[in-house]
C-alpha cells in the first residue's frame, strides 16, 4: 500500500524516456526515434502515452521579440498496458 501511494506521487514510478535519433531537423525530415518504459517499485497501469513534438520560435509582439515554445504535433503512442517491477518496454 505505502509503494503504490509513493508511486501515485511520482516516487519509485514507472518512467518514460523519449529517445530520439536526431534531435534536429529540417522541414521534409523524418524523425525517428523510440520510447522507452522502465518499471518502477511497483506493478502499474499505463492508461496512454502522449508524445508532442515541439519547436521553439522566435516572435514578436508589442515590438518586442521572445521565444515561444509551439506544439507542431501530438501523437497517441498505445493502448493500455502493464509495466511489471523493474521490467522494460519500447515503443
């Protein structure tokens, strides 16, 4: 029961890491890369994956230039799955 709390806040959880094979591109390239899940101190439940890819632009407003971050794309990786102690899976 103390695991599974400490899991529902973040400690000892499942953890996704998004690896990309290049983390650069040009319009008309292909991006490539995988995700990867790795088991935390308890069994649990992955509802969804959402993977949203993003640029970063420069825009102006009121004369003034700044960086804003934009979403140019949002993507749905799975359906529901279980990530066992410790254990691994790629997308």
């Amino acid at each position: 029961m103390y695991k599974k709390l400490l899991a529902s806040a973040g400690i000892g959880s499942a953890e996704v890491d998004t690896q990309l094979t290049n983390e650069r591109l040009r319009p008309g390239d292909i991006l490539q890369g995988k995700v990867v899940i790795k088991g935390g101190r308890i069994e649990q439940k992955v509802d969804k994956i959402n993977l949203f890819v993003m640029t970063e632009a420069l825009r102006e407003r009121n004369d003034r230039k700044h960086y804003e971050n934009i979403v140019l794309h949002r993507f749905a990786l799975n359906e529901s799955f279980l990530i066992g102690v410790g254990g691994n899976k790629g997308h």
